[in-house]
C-alpha cells in the first residue's frame, strides 16, 4: 500500500483538511538544518597545522559526506521514491547508524585535539574557542543521528 508524500486525514466534527508531513521527512529536515549550521562552525574553527597530526580534515570530510548523503536522502523520501518499502526502511536505519558512529568518532577525535589545544598557549584564542563550539554542535549532530536511527528503527519493525 502505497503512503502519500502529505497524508489528508479527515475528522468527522470538522470540515478542515489536515495535511502532515511523514515522520522520517521531518526528522531527516531537522538533520539537515542542525548539521549544516555545524558545518558551518566546523569549517570556520578549522585550523590544520601541517606540523602537527591534526584529524580535522577528517572531522571536515565526516560533516561534508554526512552533509551530502543526508540531503541526497532528504531528496529520495521527499519525492517519494521509497514508496513506504521495507527495504528503504532497513536501509534508512543502517545509513543513520553509520552516520551517527561516524559522526562519534569525529566528534572524539575533535574534543581530543581541542584539549591539546587547550593545554598550549591557543586557549585564549578564538580558534580554541570555535573548536569548543564546534566540539559541542559535533556531539549535538552525533546525538541527533542516534535519535534517527532509534525512530528509523522503530518504524522499521513496524513492517
């Protein structure tokens, strides 16, 4: 049975027609907008020193491939090419836990280098501070992808 992009659902009390967005279209909106503006913060803190084993181009490559995949996922629920199949399900919940560990382990690697920073004579600095912000969006972005996959889960047993 196919699932409509808006659903029309109608009350019986009211002449008013209701229309809502499925559950994974909004939550994969919700990712794109918080992991863009991590982003954003992430390439404005970047500061990779050459001399120095630095794992923010990782960091970078994990936000702008999470970033991509995310929206090219966004596009595929919000035109409807899925059409409410099982395997698209299983598939939403494996791309979101692999984000989401990808994401982890970007935001440990970060947090770790922000620590060393924070150790020299950069603390003050706001580069130290942007990794700070950073640090923080990168566990919020990690926390939202687990959420995800708990909810894609969730509608995948649903099948």
């Amino acid at each position: 049975m196919e699932r409509p992009l808006c659903s029309n659902t109608h009350s019986q009390t009211s002449t008013h027609t209701k229309y809502t967005l499925p559950l994974p279209l909004v939550i994969t909106i919700n990712l794109i907008l918080r992991e863009y503006y991590c982003l954003k913060i992430l390439v404005a803190s970047t500061l990779i020193d050459p001399t120095f084993i630095n794992p923010q181009a990782y960091v970078i490559s994990v936000a702008i491939f999470c970033f991509i995949m995310t929206f090219l996922w966004l596009l595929v629920f919000a035109c409807g090419c899925h059409q409410n199949r099982s395997y698209w399900a299983s598939a939403d919940v494996a791309y979101h836990g692999f984000a989401a560990l990808l994401y982890l382990s970007a935001s440990v690697l970060l947090a770790f280098v922000t620590i060393i920073f924070s150790q020299g004579s950069l603390k003050d600095t706001l580069t130290y501070k942007l990794d700070v912000a950073a640090v923080v969006f990168s566990f919020f972005t990690t926390l939202l992808y687990v959420i995800h996959t708990v909810f894609s889960a969730i509608r995948w047993k649903s099948f």
